[in-house]
C-alpha cells in the first residue's frame, strides 16, 4: 500500500511538473497545461501526505 501511494504521488509530481514546463513551449496550450500540471503537483503532494502515516 505504501508503495502504491509513492508511486502514485511520484508519477502525479512528475507530470505535473513537466506539464508547468511543457506550459513554456507552447504558449498556445499554456493556460491548459498550467491548469493540469497544478492540479497534477497539487495532487501528488495530497497522495504524499497520505502515505506519511504509514511510514512513520
């Protein structure tokens, strides 16, 4: 279960984060991809939080 949350949260700051930078390239989709990669990043941190229970 831990696994699963650090993956999920790892792959969901990933493409967040690569979306916020794909944002720059295209300028005529980067309203859209900020939108996505923030809720992606914001996402991952949730699922990060959520695993930290079950480490500590």
């Amino acid at each position: 279960m831990i696994i699963t949350l650090s993956l999920m949260s790892l792959m969901s700051l990933v493409a967040g984060t690569s979306l916020a930078c794909a944002a720059q390239r295209l300028p005529a989709y980067a309203v859209s991809f900020e939108q996505w990669g923030g809720t992606l990043f914001v996402s991952g941190l949730a699922l990060l939080g959520a695993a930290l229970p079950q480490i500590c």
